[in-house]
C-alpha cells in the first residue's frame, strides 16, 4: 500500500521566534518513504536538523517577523497490515527491563503516576499480566473519556482528563501511558500520520493522531486507546515520554496558529 501524507502550517510571529518542530517521518519508518519528506519553509529560511534525545528527527528555524508557512507531501509504503496484536506477550518484572525502558516507567509533565497509582491497581491488579493488562487499560481509558475536538486543552494532565471524562487523542493516550506506568508497565507516548484507511471516512479535518506503545515480550507494542481497534496505515513521527517530547511544533516566543491542514490518503 502507499500512502500521500504531509501537511501545510503556518504561523504569524510578531518579532523573530525560534521553532523547534517534529514534523519529518521517525527514522524508523524513513526507509519505507518513496519519496522525501522535506520541509519547505516561506520564506526560505535555513533549517538545521538534528536527532533528540528519543531518536526524533528534529528540525529548528528561526521565523522572521511576519508569516511562516511549513509545508510538505510525500508517498510512504506500508504493509496495509492492522496493527499486530500479541496476546501472549508477557510483562517483564521491573528487575528485567532493559535499562532504556526504564525512564517510560517515570511521571512525566502530561502523566501524574503519583496522582494515580492507588486507582490503577484497584482497577487492574487482579487483570493477567502482559497484553490482557494492557487491553484492559485500553478498554477502560476509551470507555472513561468523551472524544471531541471542542475539548482539547494544551495544558490537560492525564489525571484531569480521568476526571473531567472528556479530550482528545492526546487525552487518550496520557491516560493509558500513566495507567499503564503504574502497573510498572513501560509506556511511551507517540504521534504520527493515521488516516481513514480501513474505517468510515469521518467528516471532521484530518490531524496528526496520538497513540501510545509498551514494552512487552521483549518489544514495543502499538495501542490506541482512542479507537480501540487495530488501525492500518499508522505512520510515526515522534516518540517520548508525552506530548511534551512530542509536540509537532515548540515556538520560543510568540506564534500565532494561521493554518493548519493535514492529508493522509491511500493512494489507490
């Protein structure tokens, strides 16, 4: 299968802001491009790149004064294949994890493991260990949280997304992470391209989507606790430890969002 994705961003910046941006395909998924994700940038302003801290391709710019636009579009292969499910995928004691998993077992900016340990084990700690755990992290997170986009707020936790029962994708995806953590599950935060491949096309402007991923059986495993169903045509673009190492775009100073359009298509 191969997929059309990209995107046009623009910000209007009162003074010179630095951006710091997310916005290129992981490196793990970049030798399935067909074509380049390159980013083009009005005006033409140097970019330099560089790899974070959790293996994302970074990208900064300094925008002048005045409107920035960010644009791309590109062709990526994908298997066409939902995401792989694994039930028999055990949990590993905390003594037995890699030490790289261990930070995704910490509280984060966006997931309150202190505010929510006590809830995840009453909820959870009679459930199997291993995937059956997580899918019941999965099945409670969608059912406790009321999707739409009028409920999105940057600075919501997943402890206020538990109690306020209402979010977004990102919303979704903090919950089960922070749940997750408690039950000394690793859990990483992700974001990436997911079109309506597969699925009822929604009628709603396509975004980036957020997901999460846990360390089971000796490797990562995709979920998606807002659709709660295995998805086809998932494309990431940055892993961390929430939406923080994540954000598709960080702005130093002041930006004002001016457009926003995203495309995600099979190409048939």
């Amino acid at each position: 299968m191969r997929i059309r994705a990209g995107y046009e961003i623009a910000y209007d910046c009162p003074a010179p802001t630095p951006l710091l941006l997310l916005l290129n395909v992981h490196p793990s998924r970049r030798r399935d491009l067909i074509t380049h994700d390159t980013i083009y940038v009005e005006p033409n302003v140097p970019l330099t790149q560089h790899f974070d801290g959790f293996g994302n391709l970074a990208t900064r710019v300094l925008a002048p004064a005045g409107r920035i636009t960010l644009r791309s579009e590109f062709i990526v292969q994908d298997s066409g294949l939902p995401d792989p499910v694994s039930w028999d995928a055990v949990q590993h004691t905390v003594e037995d994890l890699p030490d790289e998993t261990l930070i995704f077992l910490l509280g984060s900016r966006y997931c309150e493991t202190d505010r929510m340990t006590n809830l995840a084990w009453s909820l959870f700690g009679n459930t199997p260990p291993g995937w059956a755990r997580v899918q019941a992290i999965v099945d409670y997170a969608h059912q406790r949280i009321d999707f739409g986009y009028h409920h999105a707020r940057a600075t919501k936790t997943a402890f206020e997304a538990h109690e306020e029962r209402r979010g977004v994708c990102r919303d979704f995806a903090h919950l089960a992470v922070t749940l997750s953590r408690c039950m000394n599950i690793p859990a990483r935060y992700c974001t990436g391209y997911l079109g309506d491949i597969g699925v009822p096309c929604s009628p709603a402007p396509m975004d980036f989507s957020a997901w999460f991923e846990v360390y089971l059986g000796g490797d990562w495993h995709t979920f998606d606790a807002r659709h709660n169903t295995p998805r086809i045509g998932r494309i990431v673009i940055a892993r961390g430890r929430d939406a923080t190492d994540c954000a598709i775009t960080t702005a130093f100073g002041t930006a004002f969002l001016a457009k926003f359009e995203v495309i995600t298509d099979e190409i048939r």
